[in-house]
C-alpha cells in the first residue's frame, strides 16, 4: 500500500487568511493589513505569523463605516 501525502486543512472553513479575505472583499492585502492595524475588522492571531478572519463578520464590521446616500431615488 502506498501513502497518500495529502494535505489536510484543518481550519474550520469560514475562517480565511489576509489573501482570501483580501480577494472576498476586493480589496489588497495591504488594505486589510491597515484596517487591521486601524482596529476597523476583527481577526484572531493564532499565532504571531497566523492571523485569521471571519468573512460574515469582517463584512459586518466594515458595513459601520458605509456612506449612506444622502437623497432617495428621484420618483
């Protein structure tokens, strides 16, 4: 019998690293590294290298700081 040297993510699946979340919200990483670094998203530091987010709840966050139009629809 041969190995299979698959890899397993273990990461529960609605959590995504700074790329992923960059390409869920399209934006750089260098902007979801500032709105980190601002205190505007949450993230878990599993480790010092291993941040992780939550999409649902990054989208949420960034949803406070939504410009809301000013005039309705004209009718």
């Amino acid at each position: 019998m041969s190995e299979n040297n698959l890899q397993i993510d273990t990461r529960p699946p609605e959590l995504v690293g700074t790329k992923e979340l960059a390409h869920a919200v399209s934006a750089s990483t260098r902007t979801v590294e500032r709105w980190r670094a601002d205190g505007k998203i949450p993230y878990l530091r599993i480790s010092p290298r291993l941040l992780l987010y939550s999409v649902p709840s990054v989208v949420e966050a960034l949803g406070r700081f939504a410009v809301k139009a000013k005039y309705g629809p004209k009718s």
